[in-house]
C-alpha cells in the first residue's frame, strides 16, 4: 500500500487546536499517509468501522482525562475533561488495540493508554518537576532529556540511549497499567515514553514530536517508522 489511511480523533474546535491539529496531519502526510479524522459524537463514526478501513491511528494530545476514569477525584488543578471525547477515544483505543493495529499516542494518547490498561495519572506535577514540562512557548525546541530504555523499540528505532525532547503536560503517568513497560524517563522520574508488551506496533510518547519533527530528524523519523508500519499493515 502506496498511501495508508490513518485514523486521527478530532480535537476540539478553536484556532489553537486546529493549529495542533494540522501539525499532526502536517507531519503524516510527510510521512506518506493519508487521513481520515474522526469526530467524537458524530452519528457518521462507527468505531468497528473506523478500525476496519485505517491501517493505523493516531491519538493526540488534548485536555485532562476524566480522574474518575482511573479511580480518582478530581483535583482542583486538574483540567476541565471532555467527557465526550474520552468515551470515544476510549472505545476506539480498546477496538484498535484488539484489532492490532499500529498506533502512536503522543501525549493525552499516551496518558489514555496507560488509562485503557489499568494505569492512574498524576493530575498535576508542577510542585514535583525540576524541568519545566510544560512549556508552550518552546514547543518547537528541545527543552529536557529523555532516557531511553535499551531494548525499546525506541531505542531501536533512533539507534540512541538518550534525546532531547520538548515538553506540554502538566500531568503525567503514575501507577503504570499491567501490560506496559516503561520506555523512557526524564532525568525528574516522570515516565516519557511506554510500550505494550508484544504488541505488533505501538510508539507512545509524552513529549509533542509533532512540532519538533520538521527540524529534529529523530521525531520525523517516528512519523516515518509509523506510517511505515501502517504500510507493512495494509
């Protein structure tokens, strides 16, 4: 398959997410991929459909996820959730999963997939963290190191034991879910990267390579190693 389909959620409507939006798609179809956006709550999306006519999907950053998804009360630094965005995503994550399809999760991606296996999120590390993990004016610049564990497919994929990545959350992975392994870390201890055990394809990262990726050939590189799989998929 000369172009794979690439399922990616739609983010919320306003010119910042737009803007975030067109540079996951932006870095895709560098990559070689076409796409197909998925509106939550829209009648038109089935979800075992959805899974059936993409070769991979994409689930990108956003707003907090429901605490009470992963056992918890909401926090007052916690973020207003979209409910209906996180039943959608959800449902689609577990359907993809199940087919195994090839995935990247960056950011809120990341943080769902660890929610889907089981795992718990810190709601709030800025009293914790000695870099500065979300920093939206450098979202275009390496900001902090990340650790890469050295049989990750990671670490496989850009041949390095560390890189240098930016950064926008202010929560992070906790308890990790049963199935995952850690595959990155920055120098503070917050997980940046996780990994299902013997899934076919899976990158999810806490960093936004998305912005990074058109200067930095080590983030173009993921894009690439994903519609790669993709490709391999269809």
């Amino acid at each position: 398959m000369l172009y794979p389909a690439i399922g990616i959620p739609m983010l919320r409507k306003g010119l910042l997410s737009r803007f975030g939006q067109f540079k996951y798609i932006r870095c895709l179809q560098r990559a070689g991929a076409t796409i197909q956006m998925l509106v939550p709550g829209a009648a038109s999306v089935d979800v075992g459909e959805a899974v059936s006519q993409c070769d991979g999907f994409l689930f990108p950053g956003g707003p907090d996820i429901q605490p009470d998804l992963y056992g918890q009360a909401p926090l007052p630094a916690c973020g207003e959730p979209d409910a209906m965005r996180d039943a959608f995503e959800l449902s689609l994550l577990k359907a993809v999963l199940a087919a195994e399809k090839p995935l990247f999760c960056i950011g809120r991606g990341m943080q769902l997939l660890n929610v889907a296996y089981g795992g718990t999120l810190l709601q709030d590390i800025r009293n914790e963290q000695e870099y500065q993990h979300f920093d939206f004016f450098h979202r275009a610049s390496a900001t902090h190191p990340v650790e890469l564990a050295p049989d990750s497919l990671l670490a496989k994929l850009l041949e390095a034991d560390f890189i240098s990545v930016n950064s926008l959350h202010h929560q992070a992975v906790d308890k990790i879910g049963q199935g995952l392994f850690p595959s990155a870390s920055s120098p503070d201890g917050f997980l940046e990267a996780v990994e299902p055990e013997g899934y076919p394809f899976c990158l999810a990262v806490q960093w936004s390579p998305q912005y990074t990726a058109a200067g930095t050939p080590a983030q173009r590189q993921l894009f690439r190693a994903f519609v790669d799989a993709c490709r391999r998929q269809g």
